[in-house]
C-alpha cells in the first residue's frame, strides 16, 4: 500500500462500477477466512500490541437494525476500524450471523496499497460494505447492525494536532436513523490517535496524492519514511486501545424536535443541525473518557508483559512482521505445505520488497508476473478486479442474500 507507488498494479486498474447481472446475489463475507485472519494474525495482535479493551459491548442489541457510531482516528490505513470491528465479532464469539457489516470508502478496494498488504478483497471478505447511501439503507432494511464511522475520511486524516476533535458528521446516519427508527450506540475510541503520533497532513499534497495514486492522504513525516520503506506505510504505534459503547441516542426523537416531519426530502440544514448536536453531545462524553482511560495511552509497562508472554511469536505482533504475519496467512489457505523450511521462506521472497528501500517496483512487479496466490500471471484484468475486489459493490445491483434467522 504505497502513497507514492509507481502507479496502480499493471494487471488492474479501477473501474468506477461494476456491470452485474440484475438481481444477482452476493455476499463476499467469508465466516471462515475471517475467523482464521482473526485467530492467526488480528487477534494477538489485539491482545499483545494494542491490548484492545471493549467496555459496555452488553449495551449493543443482539439484533438489528443498529447503527454503531464510531468516533475516527489514526492513519491512511484505518487500524482503529480493524481493531473494533475485529474486537466486537471476537465478544459475539465469531458468529456469522452476528458479524457487524462496517460500511468503507469505495476507495479502500479499488488500489492494492489500500488494503492491508494488498491483501485481494480484504474489506468485503471481512464483512464490509461500500458506503453508499443507498448501501447504508439496505443493510438497515435488511436488519443488519451496521457499523459507521460519521467523520469518514477527515476523521484519520485531522492529524495529530486535532487529536480527539471530532469532525463534522455527515448526515446520512441521522436520517436512516429517523427514518426507519433505528437506534444508534456511540462507540468512544481512546487512545487510537496515538497510533501515528507524527502525523500531520497538508491539503495541497492531500489534493495530489488522492487524484493521482488514490490515497485519501499523506501522513508527514510517516508517509515520507513510507515511500522508502513499504512496511512503515502500515507502521502503528503501540497504543493502548479502549473501546466504550454508550447509551444509545434516540436520534428519530432529534430528528423530530428539529422540527423535521419530511423525512423522504427532509432539509439538508437541519439534518445538519442534529447531526452537529449529536457531535457535541459526543465530544463531551469523549472528553470525559480520554480523562479516564487515555492519560497513559502506551502503558509500556503492560506492553512489555504482554510481549514477554508472546515467546517466539513476537516477532509477528511487531509492525516489522506484520507484512509477513499477514500474508503468510492469506497464502496458506490457497497452498499446499511447504516441503521444508527452505522452501516455507524461498517461495515467498516478494515479501523482500517490503523491507527494501524503495521496494514498491518490486511489489507492483510480482503482482503482475507471479502466478496465484502470490500474483494475478495468467488472469485477464476482468478476473483480476474480480479477485482483488476492485470495483464498486451496489446492492441495488447485486444484494445481499436474506438475514438467516438465528435459532
């Protein structure tokens, strides 16, 4: 994932929507891939790096409709996002049907250097969606409880100067919410803006890297040490991680004390209004948990103990190993054993570019010329977009099969 790599992978480039046959159904989430990613990788990784903490999960409705709100913070690559949504379906005990759906920017799969690792489809086959309006409202209708993140993009992107200032909110929340009664939980993340404590961001540059390499923007100084060393545009600080649900907001109730009846074409200005209420109500709450569980945001003292207890694996809960943490789990599941353990290391030597300086040709290289699962040799562009997941997913166009009812 390279803010400044020679350009988009040769074998696909993105394509701004996706022709599907009506009516035809689709759902990307893979329970099983999901869970293994989570078991091998994501879940120490919570536990050892971040030692993530989830407080109040018993407030959130076993089932939907539900919005989650989530406060947004961090870096180009949303490791806040990863963690929580990760976290919650680990206290639902990895239960498909209980799997929050975290509604992403399109953006994030059409390039491989958004997604982690250049991992193919890592977004949807987590049980993402792309957010869309018209996504947002399916998934409610459908009863799902979705997970959202209201700053979007200038949330991870204030830089560190804002940290814990939340940004305007978009309004789409507020009048799914209305509209369909829908009650919506905040979720305060602490101690995330502390994840890239040197990133700060620069609108003209922003402009430049989000029209030319599809980066929403550049972290400075980590960006600049990212486009000599890939591995560092996934760099992420050790912090403490702590996640708390709140009581729940009765936003039809706002939406109706602002004077809004219309809710088919309500008035933007007053979805506007609520929307900014809500964004007052909750930076006071964030404030009054930050004074509670973000005075030490690293706890180094309880890092140190809980990488001692990590023994020999430590090496994949460092940011240094996650490129290899990451992809050795994905490729595993599409291979056979290695026959030794020469063989386990020689068959991945791409990973090299990772650690090299100015490795991102390399990268770019053997994703065109390597053959599955290291690379897309021998596949047409249609069928690489297909595997990489780089297109737009509508629901209008290809939905999402009904919600199985849980015994």
């Amino acid at each position: 994932m390279s803010p400044l790599a020679p350009g988009l992978d040769p074998t696909v480039r993105p394509t701004p929507e996706r022709q599907e046959a009506p009516g035809s159904v689709r759902d990307p989430f893979d329970p099983e891939y999901c869970r293994g990613m989570i078991e091998r990788v994501l879940g120490p990784i919570a536990d050892r790096y971040f030692r993530a903490t989830l407080i109040g999960a018993e407030r959130i409705p076993r089932t939907g409709p539900v919005i989650l709100a989530a406060n947004h913070s961090g870096d180009a690559l949303p490791h806040d996002a990863i963690m929580l949504d990760s976290t919650l379906w680990r206290h639902d005990g990895m239960n498909p049907l209980r799997k929050l759906r975290t509604v992403f920017e399109p953006e994030l799969a059409f390039v491989w250097w958004m997604r982690p690792f250049g991992i193919e489809d890592f977004w949807r086959r987590c049980g993402g969606v792309d957010m869309t309006f018209d996504n947002f409202e399916r998934l409610l209708l459908r009863g799902d409880r979705v997970l959202y993140f209201p700053e979007g993009v200038p949330g991870i992107g204030k830089g560190f100067d804002r940290r814990y200032q939340l940004q305007r909110f978009q309004t789409s929340f507020v009048l799914l919410a209305a509209r369909h009664n829908v009650p919506v939980y905040p979720v305060y993340v602490i101690n995330a803006e502390w994840v890239h404590p040197f990133g700060y961001t620069f609108g003209p540059l922003d402009w430049v890297m989000q029209r030319v390499f599809h980066v929403p923007f550049l972290p400075i100084p980590i960006g600049l040490l990212a486009v000599i060393f890939p591995w560092m545009w996934y760099l992420a600080f050790p912090a403490r991680l702590v996640f708390v649900v709140g009581e729940p907001l009765d936003v039809a109730a706002l939406v109706r004390d602002a004077g809004i009846t219309n809710l088919a074409e309500p008035p933007r200005p007053g979805l506007k209004r609520v929307a900014g209420q809500i964004r007052r109500r909750m930076q006071a709450e964030l404030d009054g948990l930050v004074a509670r569980h973000g005075t030490s945001p690293y706890d180094f003292r309880s890092l140190v103990r809980a990488l001692r207890e990590a023994g020999g694996t430590v090496g994949r809960l460092l940011p240094i190993g996650w490129p290899v943490a990451f992809l050795k789990a994905e490729r595993d599941r599409r291979r056979p054993p290695a026959r030794s353990r020469l063989h386990a290391i020689l068959r991945d030597w791409d990973l090299l570019g990772f650690y090299l300086p100015f490795g991102w040709p390399l990268l770019s290289l053997t994703r065109a010329f390597r053959r599955p699962p290291y690379g897309y040799r021998g596949m047409s562009r249609a069928a690489a977009r297909e595997v990489q997941g780089a297109f737009r997913w509508r629901l209008s166009e290809q939905p999402l099969p009904p919600r199985p009812r849980e015994s």
